[in-house]
C-alpha cells in the first residue's frame, strides 16, 4: 500500500512539474525576447533578471531540456527586436507577475470563530429525573 502511496504522489508531483507545448513556446519565446532585448541595451538589466525570475517561478518544469531545446529551436527564428516590442514584452510580463503577486495565495482554510449565542437551558423532571438541555 506506501509503494502504491509513494507512486501516486510521484506522479501527482511530476504532473505538475511538466509544461504544455503552448506554455514551453511562450516560455522559450518570452526567454529569448527578454535575452535579446538586454543584448540590444533596450531594456536594462534589472527588468530582463525581474522577468527571468517570474518566468523560471511561474513556468518551473523538471524537464528543463526540453525547455531548452525549444529556446534553440526557436531561437534562429526569432524576428530582430525593436524599441517597441521590448518595452510591450516588459510590460506584460511584470504586469502579470505583479498581478500574480497580488492574488492571495492558495492556502489552508481559516475559520472564523462562531459567535458566542446566548445560551438557554430547559430543564424537565420526570419522577425522580432531570433532564435539562441546553440550546
């Protein structure tokens, strides 16, 4: 049964560690968009490391080859940049993660306490018996 456990919690994590081949494009093409635009001085260094680091956190995977393949591939291919296209590709990559950082993160529930009712007892003699109840 714990080896059955341990498998499912394996693939559950690895599941989650995995991108899409949409999410690897845009991964792949929002890296090299930022390297390239850092190359050319159109953007500076700290925007190009803030967007490196929302995209490694937000696109975490644990096949980092296959992400890396994509950045290769893709790379000859990628149009040559302008002023325009980085300050657009900045823009909508800290916007999003400033936004994401906005978001409550997902975590355990908290309750609140219920508030204190104002209590009443009843009580009922049967014989030589009390009951009493409470609400």
């Amino acid at each position: 049964m714990r080896g059955l456990i341990g498998v499912c919690a394996v693939v559950a994590l690895a599941g989650c560690a995995t991108m899409s081949s949409e999410q690897r494009d845009y991964y792949a093409r929002s890296h090299i968009g930022l390297h390239k635009c850092g190359q050319a001085g159109m953007l500076n260094t700290e925007t190009v490391s803030k967007g490196h680091a929302w995209l490694n956190t937000r696109y975490y995977t644990s096949d980092s080859a296959q992400v890396q393949n994509a950045i290769r591939e893709m790379e000859p291919y990628f149009p040559r940049v302008t002023q325009g296209y980085c300050d657009q590709l900045a823009g909508l990559l800290l916007a999003t993660a400033e936004l994401e950082q906005r978001k409550p993160a997902a975590s355990a529930p908290t309750y609140a306490p219920m508030p204190q009712m104002p209590k009443q007892t009843i009580c009922n003699q049967m014989g030589s018996q009390t009951f009493c109840r409470t609400y």
